[in-house]
C-alpha cells in the first residue's frame, strides 16, 4: 500500500498543487491534455459505460 501525497512521477504533488492554486493554469492544462488522452482512450476502447 502506498501512502504519502505523491500520486507518481517525479514533481506530481507540486504540479498538483500549482493547478489547485491557479485555475487559469488548471483550465489550460485540462484543456492541453484532454484531447489527446480521450482519443487514445476512444482508440483503445477503454470509454467507461461501454460508449
């Protein structure tokens, strides 16, 4: 069992917290991210609910 604030990869919790910090930068990132990992999610049909 894993315990502590680190939720993988190197600098993640402060990555974390700057985003929670900062919704200009969390709404960026989202925006940057999302669309490929939805894709590659779409191309490897993993979609939750069976979509």
């Amino acid at each position: 069992q894993m315990k502590g604030s680190s939720s993988g990869g190197s600098g993640s919790s402060g990555m974390s917290s700057k985003l929670k910090a900062n919704p200009q930068a969390r709404t960026d990132f989202v925006n940057i991210v999302a669309g490929p990992l939805l894709n590659k999610m779409i191309d490897c049909n993993m979609m939750p609910g069976g979509m």
